[in-house]
C-alpha cells in the first residue's frame, strides 16, 4: 500500500475529536447509496414499462409492414416467398385495412376492419395470446355467416357476445344518384381479445381475407399489405432495409421503429430527463463530501503541515483526500448497486405493486434491470463523487507548514 492510501485510510479509521466529522461521512455514502438505488430502481421500471408498451403495442401488430402504393400486393403467396429468403425474416401473412360502421341493435361505433389470413396470421401476430374469448383458428370456419373478432372494450360497447349477430356498413360501396349506397355484411362474433390497450380493444375487429375484400372492394386474390415477423425485434430496421433492397422500389417498407417513431423518441427522451433529474440526488450527496473533506482539512491542519515539513509533495497530500472521497464515494455507489438490484428484485418477484389494467397495459410494475444502465449510473455515481474531492484536496495541498505550526 503506498504512503498516500495508508494515511487516507487512517483518517478514516480514526476517531476524531469531531464526531460530527463522521457523522457528515455516513451522511456521504447513504446519500450517494440511495441517489444510486434510486436511478436503477426508476430506470429498471421505465425500461420494463417501454417494453410492455413496445410488447402490446407489437403484439397485436407487425414487426415489418410492406405495402404497395394505389394497386395493392395483387399475388401476395409470390412475395411471401420472396420475403421470406431474406435473412432475418422468420414469417409473413397477408393482411386487409379497411374502415366500417358496426351496428349492434340500438348500438352502434366505428371500427377499423383487419383482414388477416388466420392459417399464417399466428405466425406473425400474437393475437392467439390475447384472445379471451375463441380461437384463432376458428375465423377459417364458413359453415355459416362469416365470423368476427371483436375488442373486449367494443363488444361491451355494443353489448354483444360470443354467437351474437353484427351488421358491418363500409362506404366501399356503390354510386348511385342518391349518393353511395354502402356495403353491407352481417357477421357473427366468433371472438373477443383483450391486449390490454384500450385504444385497440374499442376500435379493432379481425375478419377473413374474403369478408374483407367484400367490404373494402378489391377483387380476385389480392391484398393491401403484408406483414412480417422478423427473428430479432430490436434488428427490425435492418432486415426491413434487407427486405427493401430484395423486393425492389416499388414497395413501401416499414418497420415497427418508423410507424410508432414519435412515441418511442418520446419515452426515450422522458428516461434522459429521470435521470438527469435523479442524478440530482448524487449530486446532493457529493455536496456532503465535500463539506466532510474540508472539514478534515480544518481538523488535521497540523497533521499535513507535518507531513509536508517531512517531505510529503503537494502532489501527495492531494492524493491523500483526493483517496478519502473515492472510498465514500465508491462504498456508496457499491451498496446503491446491491440495494437498486435487491429492491427491483423483490419487485419483480412478489409483484408487490399492482396497476389498474383498465388504465395501464400491465396489471403489475414492470421491471426490466439492463446491465447498460446498471454500468452507466455506477460510472456517473463515481465521476460525480471524484470531482467533488477536487476542491477539498486542492485545498489540503496548499496549507503551509510555517502557517499551520506558528504557534506550536
């Protein structure tokens, strides 16, 4: 052990005249500890609460959407081929988009029609999983009228249930003098699904590709869009990129980063701005060991004049208190890490918060520790709490042994 880290160390171990000394030290580390426990704990709930956000938000969607501008996909099993060559890519299903009035009795509401094609659809969304009521398989029946998947938020706008008779009126429909005389299509609901976000579950409804292009108009085999599923979520911009290049110009590709880029970049700038703000905290407790150091400073006054009297360079005594800081500011970084990891632990493990599911689209805090973030606020911890030691060692450095020993 060198000079400089066995004297910091015995300023530490000491007992000092000045209990209060000690005390703004203990003060140091839990301040620090807790700033630090505080950044993961928050940090740990925001990343889990973006991941649900993403996962319900995905679920129910693709992860690569690719359209064909005016005429549609007119052979879409052709290019389900070709997209699925490309690496990255682990599944593709045909998809419809139209808009419709659904009517249910006295009720009525709008409804954003999705025609899927039930036999690839699992393969691509998660909606088999979200479903409450029903099968997913069970869209393909057509024994009899055409079946329906409907919200949970809608079919208890419309007071309909599993069996029950809608009617769907599209303005796809045909010009006549009197104005457009609307598609009409009666559907039986087969189906209820709940994601958990309320803005899906009250408009959306799922159909067959055939009851789709009924009510939206588009003749023979063809489609609007296809979606994707792709084998790494977070690389979907790069297979979409892969994607644009193997099938040519001529189509629109998509991934789930570009269609919800303003919702993500928003969650991504609010984290930034939790962090500064909690960083605060730390930043608090390196005010505290600044006022402990300089009080170390005042209090071993003639301890350093002797030590410099005895050879000690200026460069010493500032490593001196500079080694002093670090301990409070590492020994507080350290026990922030374990308690942050213990508390988010236990969290996750007992669920011991529980949300309200008709607000949130999870029932319990969300809890995603990322090692990134774990490593960033330890370094931000121990860079904050090294610059704080700066001034009281610069300090230490410049007392002058003729001043300090005067009059002893």
């Amino acid at each position: 052990m060198s000079f400089e880290r066995f004297v910091s160390f015995r300023y530490l171990r000491a007992k000092r005249k000045q209990k209060f000394i000690s005390l703004i030290s203990v003060i140091s580390v839990l301040g620090v500890a807790v700033g630090v426990m505080a950044l993961i704990v928050v940090l740990s709930v925001y990343t889990g609460f973006t991941e649900g956000l993403r996962d319900q938000i995905i679920g129910i969607n693709a992860h690569v959407m690719i359209h064909r501008p005016g005429s549609g996909i007119a052979d879409p099993a052709q290019l389900q081929a070709d997209v699925e060559a490309v690496n990255g890519v682990q599944a593709s299903t045909p998809n419809i988009y139209g808009q419709a009035l659904i009517t249910s009795g006295q009720y009525s509401s709008g409804i954003a029609i999705r025609g899927i094609d039930p036999a690839t659809a699992g393969k691509v969304l998660t909606l088999e999983s979200k479903m409450v009521s029903g099968r997913l398989i069970d869209l393909a029946d057509d024994s009899g009228l055409p079946l329906i998947f409907l919200g949970r938020e809608l079919a208890t706008q419309l007071r309909v249930d599993m069996g029950w008779k809608i009617r769907l009126l599209s303005p796809n429909g045909t010009l006549t003098p009197m104005g457009v005389l609307p598609k009409v299509q009666t559907c039986v609901v087969g189906g209820i699904f709940a994601t958990g976000m309320y803005e899906y579950d009250s408009t959306i409804g799922f159909v067959t590709l055939e009851t789709a292009r009924r009510l939206v108009g588009i003749d023979n085999d063809g489609v609007q869009s296809l979606e994707l599923r792709v084998k790494e979520i977070d690389k979907a911009d790069a297979v979409a990129a892969a994607v644009r290049e193997h099938i040519g110009p001529s189509y629109l590709v998509r991934d789930w980063k570009q269609a919800n880029q303003n919702l993500f970049a928003a969650l991504k700038l609010e984290k930034v701005g939790i962090f500064i703000a909690l960083a605060l905290i730390i930043l608090v407790a390196s005010l505290n060991i600044i006022s402990a150091l300089v009080m170390v400073v005042m209090e071993k006054n003639k301890d350093i004049a002797i030590l410099k009297s005895m050879g000690a360079s200026t460069g010493s005594i500032m490593r001196i208190f500079f080694y002093q800081g670090a301990v409070i500011g590492f020994t507080g970084t350290v026990l922030g890490v374990g308690a942050g990891l213990g508390l988010c632990s236990l969290l996750k493990r007992y669920k011991i918060i529980e949300l309200p599911s008709n607000v949130y689209p999870m029932s319990t805090l969300p809890i995603k520790v990322v090692p990134d973030d774990i490593i960033v606020v330890a370094i931000v911890a121990v860079l904050i709490t090294l610059l704080a030691t700066l001034y009281p060692s610069w300090k230490a450095s410049r007392i002058r042994p003729a001043d300090a020993l005067t009059y002893e």
